[in-house]
C-alpha cells in the first residue's frame, strides 16, 4: 500500500471507493431538566434492524468542494492505493479562525477497512 497526498487528478475516481457502511448501533440523546440545570447524554443503543448504506458516494457537489479545499492547500489531503488503485482518501482542512481542523471526508474502500490504513 502507498500513501501520498491526494491531488485534483483522483477527484474522478474517488467514488471507486466502496464507502457504503454498516452500523448495528446508534446514539440516543437523552435531555434531563431539574430546574436551572440541563443534562444532555449520549447512551448508545441497538439498532434493530441494523442500517445498511448502499448508496454512499460523492455528488458533483462534492468533489467540486474537495477541488476547491485542494486548491486552496490549507490542510492534510491524502490518497492510499493499492496496486495502482486508491482505496481511502483523507480530506482535512485547517480553519485559522479557531485553530481547528475540520475533517470533511474520510474514507476506506469496504474490502481495506481492519488493515491499519
């Protein structure tokens, strides 16, 4: 496997990328008000069915977005291949009003997840 900086040219084949999902759980907000005081949880719970995306990708919308990001050069942009094919992508951009970084998109093709990328 090799890990290089994302580039404009990918852009076309990042919906090559199997980024469909499973989840067998979710988050279920719990809001408790006494009086003043407001207690907001985050229990996890059993998703029953579990959910299955099969549609997963980016739109036109998108990949323009990651265009732009990779323009403007202001974060950590990363593609792994392997044999020739780009089977994850990292799109994380750095936001110097804050001091943060914002992670828009990360992806790992379904056949490469569990490996260590």
């Amino acid at each position: 496997m090799r890990i290089r900086p994302l580039t404009s040219s990918d852009l076309p084949y990042l919906n090559h990328i199997d980024a469909n999902f499973a989840s067998e759980r979710f988050l279920d907000v719990i809001k408790t008000v006494d009086g003043f005081n407001t207690l907001w949880q985050l229990i996890e719970q059993p998703l029953d069915p579990p959910f299955v995306s099969t549609d997963y990708y980016l739109d036109d919308y998108d990949l323009a977005e990651i265009g732009e990001r990779l323009k403007r050069s202001a974060g950590l942009y990363l593609a792994a291949e392997e044999d020739d094919q780009l089977i994850a992508m990292l799109d994380m951009e750095h936001q110097a009003w804050h001091n943060a970084a914002m992670l828009w998109n990360i992806a790992v093709d379904r056949a490469f997840r569990g490996q260590g990328i």
